[in-house]
C-alpha cells in the first residue's frame, strides 16, 4: 500500500471539500465554441475560419481549448 497523504479525518475533509470545488469549478465551464482560443467570433481558426455548425458552437469540438477568458 502506498503512503498515505492524509492521516486525520480533519484532513480528510478538508480535502474533500476542495475536491468538490474544483468539481463544481470544472463542471461550471462551458466547452463551446465561445470559450475555445481557436473562435474568432464567428469561424473557427483551426478550421481555416470556417464558421462551425450550430451542434458544434453549442458543445464544442474535441479540439476545444479554453481561453480561460470568465466570460
Ligand atoms: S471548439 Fe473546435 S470548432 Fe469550436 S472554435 Fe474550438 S477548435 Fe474550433
């Protein structure tokens, strides 16, 4: 078995708590093409500017990269 990290419940918690914000920060981000570093506003720069199909604005495409722009 492997070392172990935590070793009191305080501990334990604390990390869990974290744990479940990242989560919660994660899930909250939204993977469409608004928030990809490859969207000019309007095509996409990996696909030449092409402007991509409305399913694909929504969800985004496996290529997706946050801009880490909030907003
Ligand atoms: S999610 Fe995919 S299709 Fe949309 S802008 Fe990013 S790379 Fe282009």
């Amino acid at each position: 078995m492997s070392e172990a990290q935590y070793t009191t419940k305080k501990e334990i918690a604390k990390r869990v708590k974290a744990l479940k914000q990242e989560i919660t920060f994660l899930e909250s981000i939204h993977t469409g093409c608004g928030s990809c570093d490859a969207f000019d506003g309007r095509g996409c720069k990996r696909a030449g500017g092409v402007e991509p199909p409305p399913e694909v604005k929504l969800s985004g495409c496996p290529e997706w990269k946050w801009d880490e722009v909030p907003f």
